[in-house]
C-alpha cells in the first residue's frame, strides 16, 4: 500500500462511520417517535378506562337501587295488606273477602236480633 491509498481508505472508513451512525441515529429518532406515540395512546386508554370504571360504579349503583326497589315490591307482594285501596276500590284477598263476610253476616244477625227483640 503507498501513502495516496491511506487517505482514500480513512475516508471510505469515515464514509462508513458517517452512514452506520446515521442509521443509528435515524433508528433512535424513529424509536422516539415510537415511545412518544405509545405514550400518548397509553395516557388516552388510561383515561377512557378511568370513563368507564366511573360508568361501571354508576350502573352499579342504579342496579343495586332496582334490586333493591324489586326487593321491596316483592316483599310488598308477599305480605297483603288487610285493605289495599287504589282507585277508590277496596280489594281483598279472598282469605280477607271470606272473613268480613262473615263478619258482616254476624252484625246483620245482631241487629236483626237486636230489632226483633225490641218490639
């Protein structure tokens, strides 16, 4: 090898050192850009798993409340009351209906006693 063909190669060698850091840096730049980007879609999820963790307790909320409103009205169902009245109408079980009939068969007999006894 002479001393002209030393410089060429340094440089050719520089060349390669030049282009092999470039891609380095390029790579490093598009993994920036790649952490960056995941990052922001991390912050984006976190925050729509948050949303939906707060719809969640909400709905949870509002299930419990019905459970609870069923709860009662089966409760209510369950155990009649001795007069329920809606719509200005009485209504019985027919266990109750059977018991004030013949409650009111005993009055009627009373006072028919009653009348006929003071004449």
């Amino acid at each position: 090898m002479t001393q002209h063909e030393l410089p060429a190669h340094g440089g050719a060698m520089q060349n390669i050192i030049q282009l092999a850091l470039q891609g380095l840096w390029d790579r490093a730049q598009k993994a920036v850009e790649l952490i960056t980007r995941l990052r922001s879609e991390n912050a984006a999820l976190t925050q729509r798993v948050e949303e939906l963790e707060s719809a969640q307790r909400l709905f949870d909320e509002q299930l419990a409340e019905k459970e609870n409103l069923i709860t009662t009205l089966q409760e209510k169902k369950a155990t009649p009351a001795s007069v329920d009245v809606g719509d200005g109408l009485l209504y019985l079980s027919p266990d109750e209906r059977e018991a004030l009939e013949r409650q009111i068969g005993d009055l009627l007999r009373r006072i028919n006693t009653h009348l006929g006894s003071s004449r």
